[in-house]
C-alpha cells in the first residue's frame, strides 16, 4: 500500500479487530472508499501518551 492509497483519497475504514501484541496495538480494518480496498493491520507504539510509531501493511 503505497501513499497514494489514502492520501487525497476518501477512505473508510471499518475496525474488525483489535489487538495487543508485544508491546504494539494491531488493529485490524477492511478499507474502502475511491482508493485501496481490502484488510489492512495498522501496529501502533505508544510513549507516554504519544504514538511513537505507526505502520501500516495489508
């Protein structure tokens, strides 16, 4: 999933999961809207009350 897929994009997601592992948050959502359709996971780390990373994968 490249930036194209969501940048300028009108883009739904709809959570179908979440869960934590190793010390991330993985949320699991079928994306739709004018750009990518399909599952997608987004991993989250949390410092402190931030989120210090995010990655997104199909």
């Amino acid at each position: 999933m490249g930036d194209d897929e969501f940048i300028g994009k009108q883009v739904s997601l709809d959570v179908t999961e979440v869960a934590s592992k190793s010390g991330e948050t993985v949320v699991t959502a079928q994306v739709g809207g004018n750009g990518f359709h399909g599952p997608s996971h987004f991993s989250f780390r949390v410092a402190g009350d931030r989120v210090s990373r995010m990655t997104i994968r199909e």
